[in-house]
C-alpha cells in the first residue's frame, strides 16, 4: 500500500476499482445516472447536499428511453416498469439560510409525491452549524458515483460552456451562467465500500444497520473508464456528533499529498479559505523552488451571504500562497466573452469542483472544499488515485490538460503541446486562450473589516462544529451591541452601576423567607421538572413517529380539518389548536397559515392564522419563562444573568431578528425568549414586526409566495431590500420608543 494513504489517519479505506472514470460537468454526469438508473435492479441511494424533484435529468442529446426527463417523473415511470426497485433519498435538513436556493417543501415533492418505492429522509445528524455535504449516488451497490455534483437544479451544462446555451436554463425558464464540475464513477470493491458510507450515512440520520448487497453490473455502455484496475483511496470528514468520532482525513490527506509535490499542483475549487491548507501549499513552495501553483475559482461569491464569510478567507489564502511563491503561483477564473453583438460584455464560468491534480501521479475529486468547514464541520468524502504505472500518470496528465483546455477553449492535446514548448503549467495559464474562453486573475480587492463580516467568518466557516454556548457568549452580545461609541459608553456606565448593586448584595446577602425553600430545594424541583418535561417531550416525539400522528402532518389532512369546521361558530377555535398542537410538535408554522389561508381566504385566513400563530407562540414563551430559567443559570452562573440581562435590554431587536431570519424552529424561537426573560412586551411587539409582513404575504399570496422564492426577478428582490431595510427601521425605532417607556417608569 503507498505510504500516502494510511487508514485512519490520511484515508478511511483503500479498495480495488475494475473501472474508475472522471465524468466532467453536469450534462455528463446526468446522462451517467440516468443510464445507471435504468439498468438498476434492487436498490438507489441518493445521498446529497441538495436533492430538487425538478432536476432534468439529461446529458447533451435528449434521452431516447421515452421516460420524463424532470428527476421525480423519471422516477415514478421507472418505478412503474420496476416496481420491485427501492430508492432511498437523503438529503441535508438544511439551514433556513439556504432556502431561497432549495425546492420549496422538498418533503413534499420528494416523498408524499412520491410512489410508496421512494423512502425520503431529512439528515440532520450534524452538529449544529454543520451540514451533511456528501454527494453519493449508489446502484445496486456495485456503482457509485462522488464528487462535487448534486442533483439539483442549476447544476447543469456542457465542457463547452456556450454562453448562449439555450438549454442551461433553471426551472423558472430563467438563464444561470456556465457551470463547471465533476464527479467520479467507480465500480467493484470500491463502489461497494462507497455504498456502505451511503448507507451508514442513511442509518445515521433513519435508523438501521448499514448492509451491502452488490448485484448486477449498471456501469453505462457509454461511459470509457479513464482507468481500469486501479486502487482507489476514500477519505472522509465527520464532525463528533453523539457517537461518531471526529475524522479529519480529508484534511490530512491534503497536507500530506501537498508534502510530496516536485514540479505542479493544479488546483480547481469552489472556496479557499483553509489556513492549514494554505500553510501546507506555502511550506512546499518555500522547499521547492521549481514548483508552481495553479488555482482555478470563481471570479466572485454570489450570494450575500459567501460575500461575507467566504473572500476575507480567499484574500488570506492567497496572500499566504502568493507570499511563499511569488511568480510561481496564479490564483484565476475562467472568463468568457460573449459573442459580437453583446456589446463586448464577458461572463464567467461558475467552478464548484473539488479537483487537485500533483504532478503526474495524483489525483483527486470528491466533495470536500478548501475552507476550514470543509476540514472538520461538514460530512465529506474524497476519492483519490496514485499512479502506479506509466499509462495511470499518462490518464492522469490528460484529465488536467482537458480541465485546464476547457477553461482556455481549446483542446487537451493543445495544453500538451503549449506545456512541451513552455515549460511552465502557469505560464500556459496566462497564455492560452481559444473560442472566447481564457484565465483572468482574481482580484477580491481589501478585506472587509466590518464587525458583520469577521462575526459571520466564525459562523459560516469553522473549522469544528459550533458550540451553542460559546457562540451565544461570544457572539450574540457583540452583534447586539455593536453601534456608536456613545452608546458604548451609556452601555458600560450601566453595567457598572449593575455591578456595584451586585457587590452590595453578595457583602449582605438576604437570608431566605421563613418558611420558604432553599436555593438547592428550587433548584431540584426545577431540575424535577425539567427532566419531566423531556420526559413528556420524548414521549410525543415517539408517538409522533411510531403512531398515526405523522399522517396529519400531509398538509391535506391538515386542509381537510380546517374544512370541516368552515362556516361554524367555533372555526376559530380549530385553528388555534391546530396551532397550539402544531407548536408543541415543532411542526412548520409556515404549512399551518397557509393552510388557513386556503381554506378561509385571505382575510379571515389572515385574521384566524394571526389568532394561532399568537396562541402558540405565547404559550411557548409562558413555558419557557416558568421552566427554563434555572437549568441555564446553574449550568452558565453570572454568564447566564449577564446574557440575559442583555437580552432583556434589545430584547425587541433579537426577537425581530430571530423572527425575520429564523435559524431555529419556531416553537424552539419561542422557549428561549421565555427562558431568557426577555420581556413580554418585546416579545409580542417584536413577533409581529418580525412575522407580521410575511404572515399578511403569505395568507394574501398563499402557494405563490414559493414561486416567488424560488425564481425571484430583479424588481422582487429590490421589493424586498426595501421591505427588510423598513422592517429594520421599524423594529430598532420600536426597540427605542419601548426603551424610553421603560426608563421613565422604572
């Protein structure tokens, strides 16, 4: 075995491979499972990220099997030709963060949609702040496909990356720039191995023991492996969650690859922020002079939110690299011109692969980036080959001299070439250029100081899982009062008027009432009734998924409830305890007043929904604030009082953010406010400035809210920027005017 992958601490396993193939980009990658899907007999997992139900299903020349293209039809009409099949999709119960990138509902357009063939599973077995990124598809357990590739919408297109392809369009009709990836097909024991990390990852998150079963051979007749009996190593991330250890292979596997580097590493990846691997990248630069450094990445992060938490950790990756190499190093982006008659406008190709290419015998693809999430908060997996023969380097020259030609736009046997005559992988970078397609630098400019932008770096990209209560010592109390300097001040002088009353009261502590309980008797009763209620909680969640009462969680039962009571004296009282149940369960306040708005209209659908958010919302509270409050203070101590002091203190404001964006279920929202003590008139106030617009938006535009979200226009988004910045405005002028009723009142 090579020294490189070690078990257990570089790789999980090293397993043998009849074939392996690297499938490049979308359309190739698509046709691969669809043809393996076919020809599938026992089982289908489908592990991923994100899974859409809306995902076409195709390579570059329409399919000729007559099935659907969209990925839920196919499905349904293969379940009908093979009805003994079982298909079993797992996906991220992810963040609210990312909704407006995922399918409304997928539960129910991958499950309740679905024929009873189909088992549907929301993976939430991460810690929290982490997220299952894994992309496995497995058949018959003797083939499997990993890499960087959901299947999902957005994902899809061409090598040739046309900027005019009329084909690379999303659900809505709505155009997305050209999008590059790639993904790894393996059969034999390495497939096999690849099935028992799915299944173990579906057993985590479903229950059950994981078994593999190989059957048949669905490799597709299209597909030429780029290698054939070739040993294949599998490295993972997991963060420690419950029982599960903590396994950094993914990283180790890095700098120690980056170790034994001599001539050229090439490098595609969606983020690079890691300061480990950095560090490895710079050290070996300094060791070799003759090596260069090749980085291929997006031109720009999108969303706001990457913006934010992803290009300081670029700017600093770069800097740490570029210092070590100097000229030897490139960090670029594929850009491309469009036509004539564009006006000489240039897009730009979207990398989201995970590739390192070193030298002429290493080779890696899987899911895993380059920041620090990637090493030890996410679910990973990477697969790699060394070369052990000249024609395993002579595959593995080719692959990146076709990455790196279809970045340029040309072929793999130019980039050959132009290397033969140049001697340099980086001055080839700079140099070729074909069909509008070449390499631009990155520029990510300064970094972004502002305190937003360092506090969301420590949340969206750590390296170890988030400690809830670190996070809420650390962080929480800076976001809150982050502001002038003058209310810096005020804040402080407070706090040490706060402080000399508790000093004068630890130096003449009040003895206890005559008659009443001892501070140890209280705490033992809480604690009594504490343990009893996750009793009573553990209780229902089993009933709720071992009995009949899941099923009313299909928003047509909850419909066909509320039907039965329209038109009576008493429909108010339906939905209230529809809402009061539903809160008590953690089910989705959202599903709740769209269904009361479908049934009674948007006007008494708003007014009853209004009626039941309220009730649910105050009775959680009510419950927080009589039981949670002595638990946090003996475990946390003045930590816990200084907290909540403060949270009493912008109450409204984390209310209104809690509210407007919701990083935790409503009815959890609601027992921390209680338990935090924040004050009830902030707690009211602040619920419906925060859930106020969107409950009338969601009871006025009912299912078209979920249109909306998931293909927003221009013109919708700057509707909602200014909905938000009002919204802001509001809540902080609220939090001011209830700020000075109370000063004048105390």
């Amino acid at each position: 075995m090579s020294p490189l992958f070690q078990p257990g601490r570089t790789v999980w396993k090293v397993e043998h491979a009849p074939r392996a193939a690297v499938l490049v980009d979308g359309a190739a990658f698509f046709a691969a499972v669809r043809q393996a899907f076919l020809q599938a007999r026992r089982t289908i997992f489908i592990v991923g990220w994100d899974i859409d139900s809306r995902t076409e299903l195709v390579g570059e020349q329409p399919p000729e099997d007559g099935l659907p293209t969209d990925f839920a039809g196919f499905l349904t009409e293969l379940l009908k030709r093979r009805p003994e099949l079982r298909i079993h999709l797992l996906l991220w119960d992810y963040s609210l963060v990312y909704a407006h990138e995922r399918e409304p509902l997928p539960q129910l357009f991958l499950n309740w949609q679905m024929p009873p063939q189909v088992t549907f599973c929301l993976d939430s077995t991460v810690p929290f702040g982490s997220s299952q990124h894994q992309k496995l598809v497995v058949v018959d357990d003797a083939l499997a496909f990993s890499g960087g590739l959901d299947l999902t919408i957005r994902r899809w297109d061409t090598s040739g990356h046309d900027p005019d392809n009329a084909r690379r369009v999303d659900p809505g009709g709505e155009p997305y720039r050209p999008f590059h990836d790639v993904q790894m097909m393996v059969d034999g024991p390495a497939a096999r191995a690849l099935a028992l990390l799915a299944r173990a990852r579906w057993c985590h998150a479903n229950g059950g023991e994981p078994e593999v079963h190989p059957e048949g051979d669905p490799w597709p007749s299209t597909c030429e492996p780029h290698f054939t009996d070739v040993e294949v190593a599998i490295a993972r991330t997991q963060p420690r969650y419950h029982l599960e250890q903590e396994v950094r292979e993914v990283e180790a596997l890095f700098v120690e690859s980056i170790a034994r580097a001599e001539r050229t590493i090439y490098i595609e990846n969606q983020f690079m922020t890691s300061g480990v691997v950095a560090s490895a990248l710079a050290r070996r630069l300094r060791e070799r002079p003759e090596l260069e450094v090749l980085m291929v990445a997006p031109r720009s992060h999108d969303s706001f939110i990457e913006r934010r938490t992803m290009r300081n950790g670029r700017i600093r990756f770069w800097r740490t690299v570029k210092a070590a190499g100097g000229d030897r190093v490139r960090l670029l982006y594929p850009s491309i011109e469009t036509p004539d008659g564009k006006d000489g406008s240039s897009t730009y190709t979207m990398i989201h692969s995970k590739i390192m290419v070193i030298d002429d015998w290493f080779l890696r693809v899987g899911s895993a980036n380059l920041n620090n999430r990637s090493m030890g908060a996410d679910t990973e997996c990477d697969l790699a080959i060394e070369a052990a023969s000249d024609r395993e380097r002579a595959a593995i020259v080719r692959l990146r001299d076709r990455l790196l030609g279809e970045h340029c736009g040309v072929s793999a046997e130019e980039v050959a070439g132009a290397l033969a005559q140049r001697g340099s992988l980086v001055r080839v970078a700079d140099s070729l250029c074909g069909n509008g397609h070449c390499l631009s630098p990155i520029d990510d400019g300064q970094p972004d100081r502002a305190l937003f932008a360092r506090l969301a770096e420590r949340v969206a990209d750590p390296a170890r899982p988030l400690r809830l209560g670190r996070l809420a010592g650390r962080l929480l109390p800076r976001l809150l009062f982050h502001g002038s300097r003058t209310i810096g001040r005020r804040l402080a002088r407070r706090e040490d008027r706060r402080a000399a009353r508790e000093n004068k009261e630890v130096e003449a502590p009040r003895p206890p009432a005559s008659g009443g309980e001892s501070e140890e008797g209280l705490l033992g009763r809480a604690g009594l009734v504490v343990a009893c209620a996750l009793a009573s909680i553990v209780l229902l969640t089993l009933a709720w998924q071992f009995t009949g009462l899941k099923d009313f969680a299909h928003p047509d039962h909850i419909r066909e409830l509320m039907e039965g009571a329209q038109g009576e004296p008493w429909a108010l009282g339906v939905v209230v305890a529809l809402f009061l149940l539903g809160g008590a369960v953690a089910f989705p306040v959202t599903i709740l007043i769209l269904a009361t708005a479908a049934v009674f209209g948007p006007w008494w659908g708003m007014l009853y929904a209004t009626a039941g958010v309220a009730a649910s919302a105050g009775l959680m509270f009510a419950i927080g604030a009589r039981f949670g409050q002595e638990v946090p203070r003996r475990l946390l101590g003045k930590r816990w009082d200084r907290l909540r002091d403060r949270l009493q203190r912008r109450g409204l404001v984390a209310v209104v953010a809690l509210r407007v964006v919701p990083v935790a279920p409503f009815s959890l929202i609601n027992l921390a406010a209680g338990a935090g003590s924040i004050r009830l008139v902030d707690f009211a106030l602040g619920t419906l400035i925060g859930m106020g617009p969107g409950l009338v938006a969601i009871a006025l535009m009912g299912d078209r809210i979920a249109k909306v979200l998931a293909n927003p226009t221009a013109g919708q988004i700057g509707v909602l920027a200014l909905c938000v910045v009002g919204w802001i405005g509001l809540s902080f002028g609220a939090q001011a005017i209830v700020s000075r009723l109370g000063e004048r009142t105390s």
